[in-house]
C-alpha cells in the first residue's frame, strides 16, 4: 500500500517534493519517533500553548460545523439542537462560559494549571464556538442558516485555522518537512542523533 504526499521543504521557496510513502510498519514507527522529537526540539512551551489553541479552534469549528449540519438535516435531537426551557440554547453560550473559566484560571489558578495543555484546549475550543454563531451575536438576530456568504465564512474561519495551526509552530512543521522527506527517501540511517 503506499500513498502520495506533497511535502513543503520551507524555507527554500516554493519547493513541493512527491514522494511515495510505503505502508511500512517499521517506516511508520521511525517517523512517528522522529516527529516526536522534532515536537520536542523545535516547539517551546508558548508555541506548545498557541499550537494546541489554534488545533482546538480548527477541530472545535469543524465538528460543530458537522454536527450543526447533520441535526439541520434531520438527524439528531427533533428540536433542532440544544434547548433549556423550551428555548433553543446557542452553543456560543458554552463558549462563553468556557472564556469565564479560562478567565478565573489565568487570574487565579497555580501557574501549573494556567500552563497546562487542557487551558489551551479549552481557550481554543470557547472561541470556535463563539466564532461559529457571531453574526448571531453581531445582529441579535438568528441568522445562523442565512445563505448569503455562509460558505466563504466557513472557507475563511477553516483557513484561519489551519493558519494558525501552521504559524504557530513554523520552525515545527519546517522539521516535519525534513524528516518526512528524510524517512520517506530512507536517506538517513536509523541512528541518526537528530
């Protein structure tokens, strides 16, 4: 089994190099140790926060985009989502509430606790829920399924996340380039001490 992938060299331009990756178990196994050391060596703890923020936001937007989309096509909960007293619940509300806990961590919480990845997840996660139903919150109004420019903020909001996940980690993604490209081409030998 092997697969094709495009890899961004970095740094040297617009390079992009196709590779065949083979469904090697072994090869896997050297990747995944290399990555995770390049996680390691090239990702400091803020980049480690900001990475792991922006992953929450784009995973947070896209499965609430799916799930909105799934129940909206009759699928799930007859009432079309969430609802506390007979009264349809928004999901920025969560989001809302998570910002106030994120919020009452970094003014009062052990410094473990502001530095912990759950902080960023959930930093992440608050604002993709926000994010997702703002124009609700801009125009006081649902204009959730409104049709005029929804597919080009969905574009945009997914493409900032992605963004965001990449510029977070750039010297990151630059040695995963490397190593793909080192592992795939079984150019370097398995001890070497990167």
């Amino acid at each position: 089994m092997s697969s094709e992938v495009m890899v961004d060299l970095g740094g040297g331009g617009p390079e992009a190099v196709a590779m065949s990756i083979s469904g090697s178990g072994e090869v896997r196994a050297e990747l995944a140790k290399r990555l995770r050391r390049a996680y390691g060596d090239h990702v400091g703890p803020g980049e480690q926060s900001v990475l792991v923020a922006w992953s929450s936001f784009t995973a947070t937007f896209s499965g609430t985009r799916a799930l909105t989309h799934w129940i909206r096509a009759g699928h799930g909960p007859s009432g079309g989502g969430m609802s506390v007293g007979g009264r349809h619940f928004h999901h920025y509300n969560i989001g809302i509430a998570l910002l106030s806990a994120i919020g009452a961590v970094a003014l009062r919480g052990a410094e473990r606790h502001r530095k912990h990845p759950l902080t960023a997840t959930a930093y992440g996660a608050a604002n993709a829920l926000i994010v997702d139903e703002l124009m609700l919150l801009l125009d006081l109004r649902d204009v959730y399924w409104a049709k005029d420019g929804r597919t080009s903020v969905n574009a945009a909001i997914g493409l900032i996340g992605l963004g965001g996940v990449y510029l977070a980690a750039v010297p990151f993604w630059r040695r995963v380039a490397l190593e793909l490209t080192e592992v795939v081409s079984h150019r370097a030998p398995a001890s070497s001490g990167l």
